[in-house]
C-alpha cells in the first residue's frame, strides 16, 4: 500500500471505526485512542496490507485492540464506577432509541459486536467473520441470538411508546 493509499484509507473508514468502537464501548476518548493504535498498527504493517484489504485490516485490528483495551480497563475499578455502582436510579424512558441502546448495552460483548458490524456498519456475515476470527455460520448464530434477545428485552414497540 503507499502512502496515499494510507492516507485515503483514513479518510474513508476512520469514522465507520470510530462509530463502531464507540457503539461498543461508550467511552469518546478511549475510542479515539483505539482507532489511532490501529490506525498506527497499519501503518507498521502497510508495506504487507494491500489497499484492498486495507478496510477489513483496520476493521479486525480496531476490535481485537478494542477487546484488549476492554480486558485490560475491567481489572480497573475506578472512584466513579463504585459510586455509580452503589448508587441506584430508575427511569423511565420514552425515547426508543434510549431504549435501543440499553438493550444493546446488555448484549454479550460478542453478539454485539457482530450485530453492530452487520447492522449499523452493513458488513458482510463472511466480513464478520474475518474481523471477529469466527465462521460465518457462527456469526450468523450470534446475530440470531442478538435479535431474539433484543425483540425478547424490547417487546411490541407499541408497548414501548
């Protein structure tokens, strides 16, 4: 890949992995630094990665830097997180999209992975599988489990209106 290939790659898909890290793990600044380490990761590499196979590059090496960032920041208990912990509120939502995301925050960290990279980022089951390291019929099986899920939390949308 050169240079200005490089360059048109960050043009292109560094809003797509920042809105797919960010959908993941809530936190601006820590997905920030995650799009920046792959980007830099793909760069060490950009003599090996053709332009190609730069976007499913970037997309696999955003969530595996994404699940160590995750793995490592869970050992971590910070002031804010056990007050938050010990402190108890309950809302009531009207706005379905609040909704949405609380019942995709409750998702396995996997299945939502894979049903961000199929449904907001509009990935290929077979792409999926490459950036998630599974087998398509595997990928499949955790969107499926994902959706029931989801349509189980949420239930008829008039209810939720």
């Amino acid at each position: 890949m050169t240079v200005s290939e490089y360059n048109r790659c960050v043009d292109e898909f560094s809003d797509g992995v920042f809105r797919f890290i960010l959908k993941n793990i809530k936190d601006e600044d820590i997905a920030k630094d995650t799009v920046q380490d792959s980007f830099v990761k793909m760069w060490l590499k950009v003599g090996e990665i053709s332009y190609e196979k730069a976007k499913s590059y970037l997309f696999t090496t955003a969530y595996h830097t994404m699940i160590d960032s995750i793995r490592k920041n869970s050992r971590i208990t910070t002031m804010e997180t056990a007050h938050e912990n010990m402190v108890i509120c309950h809302n009531e939502y009207s706005d379905v999209k609040e909704i949405l995301n609380e019942a995709v925050d409750k998702l396995p960290e996997i299945q939502r992975s894979v049903l961000l990279l199929r449904d907001y980022e509009g990935y290929s089951y077979e792409e999926i599988g490459q950036i998630t390291d599974l087998g398509e019929s595997q990928v499949k099986v955790y969107i499926f489990r994902a959706r029931t899920f989801l349509k189980n939390y949420i239930g008829s949308l008039e209810a939720v209106i």
